[in-house]
C-alpha cells in the first residue's frame, strides 16, 4: 500500500515527517504511523546480512527501556522479512515498503538505516549502518523522559484553533455539537481561531453558530468551501464569511493539513509558527488528546484540534487548565 501523499521530501534532523501507511507482515490490515510518541524506525533488507544484527541489538535496547513511550518499527525495504525471527519491534509491527517510498521519502541511502522521530514528529536522529547500542538506549531514554518546560521558561502566546467548523446538526437534532464547544471555551473565558466549512454558512444553524463565535471574540478562518483542498474557491468563502461576520479572513487551512497559508492559499503564512498536530479527528481518547496537546505544546505553537469531536471537547477542560499552569496565554490568529 501506497503512503498518502506528504509534504516534500525530507533529508535529516529538524525535517518533520508525513504520515505513512504500509501492510505488516504476514498481515492484511495496513498499519499508519503518525506522531505522537517517539519512534525508532529501522530500515532493513533480507538481502543484506546486517539484518540479523541490527535487530539483535533493537531487541535488547527494547528490553532495557521497557515501559517507556517508545514506538518500534522495523521496515523491509525489499518488502519481505524472515517468519519467527525476533525484529525489535512488537507483534506485526514488522513493515513492508516493497515500492521504496517510505525509504525514500526519508533519505534512505543504505541499509540498515536507522531513524528516530520525536513525539511531534520531528527526526531527531538518523545513522547509516549497525546502531550503537548504548548510543541509540541514551537517546531513546532522554527524549522518553523530557518533561514540558515550566512556567518559568515557557510563557507566551499560543494559539487553540479547531478545523470543520461549524459542524452542522445530526438529521435528527436541531443543535449542533459547536454549541457545547462554544459554551466550554465561553466558561473557561478562552478565545480560539475557527477554520471553518464556508458551504456549512450557508445553512442557518451554521451561519448562526459563525455569528456568535464572532461575537464572542473568536477569529474565523478558512478550511476551504467544502473540505475539498483540490478546488478550495477561497474567494468565495471569504466573500460569505465577510457577509456574516463582518471581517475577512485572512487565513487559510488547506483539509487535510496543519501548514497555515494565506488567504489566496498562494503562499505559507508569516511568521511560520510550530504546529501540536494531535490528531483528535481519529478518537484516541480525551486522556491521549490531553496527553498530546500537553506534551507538545511550546512557545508561539498553534494547536490543531478538530470541531464536532466529543472526545476534544472532554479533554478541553485538562488542556486549558494545564496549560494556563504553565504560563501561557490564549491567542487568535
């Protein structure tokens, strides 16, 4: 199975990775990595021997630092793997990238080759050849264990945003579920930025849900006229949210994506800020959301939650609380 399509190619640390998709062996139900916690992504080959010892050694680290938040992955470039020997990584979590786009997408020159992603999705570390055991536990073991800074060092302006909105009522119901949201964010006097369905306008119960968050001091953006990045027609939504709200927007958040652009999507926004992508739209569970949100969460970052998901909006009151805690301030953008 064919990874989505991404972002451009990345070449080393600092570069952030796309989600992937591939099939386990011996399985059929195809497995998608994603960020949200550390990962150690082995790339190997049957046909080159250093196989046998790379997986050894990820096997042993992986039983030093047992019980850590640590993802293991071993991906087959040649799309084949030896049945019953030990790969370091959990049951089916042996990867088949039998097109080599995986590989290549994340610079592999030569294997085995070894990649470690933080918990935002972020490549902290890469090595061509064997690992170093002690070398890779070490890294492993401080980015499992790095705490969010305090409130002393983290103070600042972030920014709470939510995509899909306003979610329009079930067909047996007259409310819809932003109206809980907007409440939540109204209790808690916290202001947020709405990327919002523009078609969703034009029905009344949206346009009416766009009026009052305009009015209670949230700022309306676009997530293009109906979910569609491929024809956004930005103008016209921005010309329908101008007519209900009275301010034009000057954002754009393609579907699908957590880049910011500009109003005529020709170009990202400035300044570029660092994005928690927590991926609520998949229903991991309030306790996992906050967890994310928490974890992440720095200086200047925008958060990107998703409306009409009930397990957002549970986790919303932990999120707010723990992160005023820590000093930081509401923003919009």
């Amino acid at each position: 199975m064919k990874p989505p399509t991404g972002p451009v190619r990345v070449s080393g640390p600092g570069d952030r990775v796309a989600p992937f998709t591939l099939l386990p062996f011996g399985g059929t139900r195809p497995q998608t990595w994603q960020p949200g916690q550390v990962s150690v992504l082995s790339f190997c080959a049957l046909w080159c021997d250093t196989w046998r010892e790379q997986s050894r050694r990820l096997l042993a680290i992986q039983q030093h630092l047992s019980g850590l938040p640590i993802r293991y992955r071993t991906i087959s470039v040649d799309g084949r793997w030896a049945e019953r020997f030990p790969s370091g990584s959990a049951e089916e979590s042996v990867l088949l990238d039998s097109g080599g786009e995986v590989s290549a997408s994340l610079g592999l020159r030569a294997v085995p080759w070894t990649v470690v992603i933080d918990a935002q999705g972020v490549i902290d570390w890469t090595r061509q050849g064997i690992i170093r055991t002690d070398e890779l536990e070490s890294r492993l073991r401080r980015l499992a264990t790095e705490r969010p800074p305090l409130a002393s060092d983290s103070s600042g302006d972030i920014y709470l945003t939510f995509d899909d909105f306003p979610t329009l009522p079930a067909p047996d119901t007259n409310h819809s579920p932003d109206e809980l949201l907007l409440d939540l964010l109204r209790k808690h006097n916290t202001h947020a930025t709405f990327f919002c369905i523009a078609e969703h306008l034009t029905h009344r119960t949206g346009a009416s849900l766009a009026r009052r968050a305009a009015r209670e001091g949230h700022r309306l953006q676009m997530h293009s006229w109906d979910h569609d990045a491929s024809r956004p027609s930005l103008s016209r939504s921005a010309s329908l949210l101008q007519e209900i709200t009275g301010i034009r927007p000057t954002l754009y958040r393609p579907p699908g994506s957590t880049e910011l652009r500009t109003a005529d999507g020709t170009a990202p926004a400035s300044p570029r800020r660092p994005v928690v992508p927590t991926y609520d739209h998949s229903r991991p569970g309030p306790r996992e959301i906050t967890r994310r949100v928490l974890f992440a969460t720095r200086p200047g970052a925008v958060i990107a939650l998703h409306a009409g998901v009930a397990d957002t909006r549970a986790a919303l009151p932990d999120i707010l609380a723990g992160l005023r805690n820590r000093g930081f301030q509401f923003a919009v953008l």
